[in-house]
C-alpha cells in the first residue's frame, strides 16, 4: 500500500482526494495538510512515500517547500498537484526534484497511475505536457523559451509579477537583495525587455499570475 501525505489549502479538494484515495486498496492517505508548516509538521511524524504537493500551498511558495522537502527528507517522492501553467512550472518543479507534475484537470485514474509511478521510483509528465515542453505547436520546432528560465527565476519572476518588491523577495527565497536585482536584470535580458512593466506583461502571458 502507497502511505500519501495530501498538501493543499483547499477543503474540497483535500475532501475529494480523501475519498478518491482512501477508499483503496492500493493507497492510504496518511495525512492532509493546508500550510507549508502543517506539512514539515507531519513529516516529522510520518513516512509517506509520496506528498502531493499544491504549488500555491500558504506560507512557502511550492518550489522552495519542495527544496526543503528533498534536503530534510530525500527519501520522500513529491508529486506536484497543481492548477498552475503546467509548460511554465512542470519543468522547473522536475528540476527542483519533484518525482512529477499533474495537471488539476487530470483525471482520478491519471492521478492515481502518477501516484503508483512516482512511489515506484519513477517520473510522471503527461504525454501532452512533454510535447507541449518540447515543441513549439506554431513552428512545430522544438520550445526553448521555457528552458532559458532557471528554476530561480522563474520564482523570483513570479513573486515579482505578485506585487513584491526586492527585499520581499530575498526574504522569501533567502537571498540578499544584491541577488534579487542581479536575477531581475538577467530575467529582463532572458525575456528580451528592458523595463519592469514590460517584464511583467511577460509574466502575465506565461500566466505566471
């Protein structure tokens, strides 16, 4: 039996996982948490094999929760559960170490064949989320615009693009903010802009908020 930790801030959908999950054989859901510190809370009680995590989990943006996750328990297999733009955060959720990345328009049985996957040892992406991350469909060339972007800066481009200024930033992150200004001007150079407003309209067509 698969021993799944559930992270999301909403009700409903930790309800319906619940009951889609642990109503099985073959998965027990262990715990369900709706903060960032409810979660490191639980895994220091319990040995899940695999967390679904939510990306927009309170207090901790997803990316740096899940860094924390695989430093303090490298053992434990996360599966991003997400409704956030999967072309964006897919790839740089697998680069920060998450085991895969599920669309929250996926259905119960996709879900469940991740879940089995990831505690397998394996990596979960749709079919379609591959092609989408590797082929332009206009050009039908392979995508590069999304790989130019470090796992770093797309977080640092999405808490700018949420409002907040530099030094927000480097407290969330854990960076000074000499760091924050030297990723701002490397993220204007990568997004071919050279003023805030035009970064952030950058942001907004990658739905980055």
């Amino acid at each position: 039996m698969i021993k799944v930790l559930v992270a999301d801030n909403h009700p409903v959908v930790r309800e319906g996982l619940n009951a889609a999950l642990g109503r099985t054989e073959e998965f027990d859901v262990i715990a369900s948490v709706s903060t960032t510190s409810e979660l490191f809370d639980a895994l220091a009680m319990e040995k899940p094999d695999v967390v679904l995590l939510e990306m927009d989990i309170p207090e901790v943006n997803g990316i740096t929760a899940l860094r924390k996750m695989k430093k303090d328990y490298s053992d434990v297999k996360v599966l991003i559960f997400s409704a956030q733009a999967e072309d964006v955060y897919a790839l740089s959720t697998l680069r920060a170490g998450a085991s895969g990345y599920v669309s929250k328009t996926a259905t119960i049985s996709t879900l469940k064949n991740a879940i089995s996957k990831v505690a397998e040892g394996g990596m979960f992406i749709t079919n379609e989320l591959a092609q989408r991350l590797a082929f332009d469909e206009s050009t039908n060339k392979p995508r590069r615009f999304f790989r130019k972007l470090s796992t770093r800066e797309v977080e640092v481009l999405k808490l700018l693009a949420s409002g907040k200024r530099n030094k927000h930033v480097a407290e969330e992150l854990g960076l000074n903010e000499k760091t924050v200004s030297t990723y701002k001007a490397r993220l204007m150079r990568k997004l071919n802009v050279d003023n805030m407003v035009d970064m952030l309209q950058q942001a907004k067509a990658l739905e980055l908020y």
